[in-house]
C-alpha cells in the first residue's frame, strides 16, 4: 500500500506562532493527532527555498 498510497501527513494547518499552542490544544481536545513540523520564515542569503532538518 505505501508504494500506491500516500500515507503521510494528511492535513496540515498554517497558524501564527503564538497561535499554535491554542490551535494544538483545540484539535487534540477534538480527537486530532497533532505534530509540529515546523517553521515558516524568509530566506537567508543563498540558502535553498526548502530547508528540512
């Protein structure tokens, strides 16, 4: 199934930084499993447009 189907993430919510300990706290009180993936900011110098760590 994993060669046919994408079972990744699903969904994915953008909110402002002081937003997202209220957002998580929402959709896990709704049955949501919620993971933090990261950050968006501006690009700096010659760095690539996608960082992943």
């Amino acid at each position: 199934m994993y060669r046919t189907f994408n079972c990744g993430i699903g969904m994915v919510v953008i909110v402002a930084a002081e937003d997202a300990d209220a957002v998580r706290s929402f959709l896990s009180g709704q049955g949501e499993t919620v993971y933090r993936l990261g950050c968006i900011r501006e690009r700096q110098g010659n760095e690539h447009q996608t960082q992943v760590a």
